[in-house]
C-alpha cells in the first residue's frame, strides 16, 4: 500500500516538474483553455482537446492498428511493449513503421501490480489510449491532466464509433469516415450473397493457444465475423467467452470448426471429438497469419470475407488474394498494403 502511494506522490512530482519545464506542452485538460475537440469513449467519457493531438501514445495493439490507419503515423510516440515481443505483431508493425523496425519507439507500461506512469509522463503525451478495463489507469492519468480513451470494441458498430472518435480527437475526422464507409460497404456487398445461402452451415471458434473448449458466444466481434460471413454460431449462449466441456462441443457438432492461432493437429489429436462432423470433414481451419484478419480492428472485414470464403467456396470470389489486395490497400494504402503482404 505505502509503495503504491509513493509511486503516486512520485508520479505527480514529475509531472509538475514537465509543466515548469516545458510551459506550450501543457495537457489540453487543464483550465482556462477552450476545448472545441470533444469525443465520447467506451466508458462514456467525453475527451476534451484544444487541438488535435499530436503526442499520442497507445497502449492497445489495436488502437495502434487504427492510428496507422487513420494515416496519423507522426503523431505516434509510445505504442505497447507486446508489439516488440509478440512474433505474430512485430513483423507486420515492422512493415508498417521503420521506427517500430529500428525499435525506436517507447514502449511505456502499466504493471501488473500497479502503475508505472513515470515512463508515460517523460514522454509528455496529449492524448494516450488504453482498454476499458484498466481503469486505475485512466482515473490516474486524469487526476494527472492527461486525456486518456478507453476503448472495448465489443462489437462491429463500436469498433466503428471508436475508430471516428479518434479520427476526430487526432485531427483525421474525414479519413475516419472513409475507413469506416469503406468497411461497411464491404460488409454490405457480403450480406448480399448470403441472402442466396439456404441452409447456412454452424460454426465453432476455439480460442489461441489450443484452448479448445474456450469458445466465443453470441456477443462480441468473432460473433459478428460469423453473422457477416453467413454462418450460425454453434455456440447458443448469450456470453462472450464461455468456456464448455468435450460432451457440449460433441452435442453441437458444428459443420466448421475455426481455430485461432492453434495447430489443426491439436484438434484432430483429440480423441474424444473423433465423432464431429467437422473433423470428419477435415473442416478445420485457422485465419493465417493472425495480424491480416484481427477483428478487433477494421480488418474484421477481411477475416468475415476469409470464414465465407471457406464455409461456401462456390459462392465465393475464386481469389481470396484479390480481396486482400482490395482491403489492405484501402485500410493502410497501396504502399504499406504491398509491404504487409510480403
């Protein structure tokens, strides 16, 4: 307890020694300044700037996805320590962002056991973006005067709302609406074929990491790739991420069976789901690599495409190549799009 409160009282004496010392870089949040820049967050919160921010650090993998999106690059200066570490993000940021290839950025953290602000602070944000749930966090980082957006994306419409409130709050309103028209009209254009679907096949979601029997409900972005691409989810309950047993799964006995991050062979070896369907099949497939079809962002598009393009190969585009091109493209631009899918 006396540790955390020192780390507080620590926090703030460098942060009060930051506003003597750099007098034009004070927090749009403080008094006596007009704040014509509003944006609401997963919390409800609304996020007052005086200007567009321009010191932005994301603590969220997604989030930084989305600011490379909104083509806002520059003011990128602290982004999440997993992106150096995780084999499946650092190649394709490393695309993306030379700076992030050179492991220039800073990677300020929050720990486990409490909070870390000294590393955020040094770096003299105007705006920093973490996940709903780290809410010691963002009461901090308001007591501070740092704007701090909460983000969820607990489903397609709020991923969509989060990605034009941080268009807005970074000055890149028009290039939010842009993403975000693109990304419809490309699930609209999908919904259209499924009307031709007559009977549509179920389909099961296992979590990374060869969690088979943690799956996803009716709730929540792997959901809406399944409602997007045509398919019914196996799954009937009304949670996020329940977690079942052998005798469950069997008595569903999807069509499909989609994997996330997990080796087929860890499914096919269990001899207990010898009887499903899916496995008899061999209707068993993963989303590869993980970083082109991450639902948690706008590529949630491109993921929904790939599970139809899987599920009902006969009334899909032959090339699912062509679609990713299309996409990419329009996500990160043609540049960036070619250097992704290298």
């Amino acid at each position: 307890m006396k540790k955390s409160y020192f780390s507080y009282l620590y926090c703030i004496l460098i942060f009060a020694s930051l506003l003597s010392a750099c007098q034009s870089g004070k927090p749009a949040g403080q008094k006596g300044k007009s704040h014509p820049i509003l944006a609401v967050d997963a919390l409800g919160d609304t996020i007052r700037l005086s200007q567009p921010a321009k010191r932005v650090v994301s603590l969220v993998p997604a989030a930084l996805d989305a600011l490379y999106m909104l083509q806002a690059d520059n003011s990128i200066i602290g982004i999440p320590n997993r992106v150096y570490n995780d084999p499946n993000l650092l190649p394709y940021f490393s695309k993306i962002d030379p700076r992030i290839k050179e492991k220039q950025l800073a990677t300020p953290s929050l720990t486990e056991t409490g909070m870390s602000m000294e590393s955020i602070l040094r770096l003299n944000p105007d705006l920093v973006i973490l996940n709903s749930n780290q809410t010691n966090a963002i009461q901090m980082l308001k007591e501070l005067g740092i704007p701090a957006f909460a983000i969820t994306s607990q489903n397609f419409e709020q991923l969509n709302q989060e990605i034009l409130n941080l268009g807005i709050l970074l000055g890149k309103e028009s290039r939010a609406k842009e993403l975000i028209s693109f990304s419809q009209l490309k699930i609209q254009n999908l919904k259209s074929i499924n009307k031709n679907i007559n009977q549509k096949k179920t389909i099961y979601y296992a979590w990374s990491g060869g969690r088979i029997y943690s799956t996803t409900g009716r709730k929540g972005l792997i959901n809406d790739c399944f409602e997007m691409a045509g398919l019914e989810n196996a799954c009937p309950f009304e949670i996020d991420a329940p977690n079942i047993s052998p005798e469950t799964l069997i008595s569903w006995n999807p069509d499909i069976v989609l994997l996330w991050n997990t080796e087929e062979s860890v499914l096919y070896g269990k001899k207990e789901l010898s009887s499903l369907t899916a496995i008899k099949n061999k209707s068993v497939f993963n989303l590869r690599p993980p970083f082109l079809y991450d639902p948690h962002t706008l590529k949630i598009v491109l993921a929904s495409i790939a599970i139809h393009h899987y599920s009902y190969p006969s009334t899909a585009a032959p090339e699912l190549k062509a679609e990713q091109i299309e996409i990419l493209s329009a996500l990160y631009g043609a540049e960036k799009a070619k250097l992704i899918l290298q």
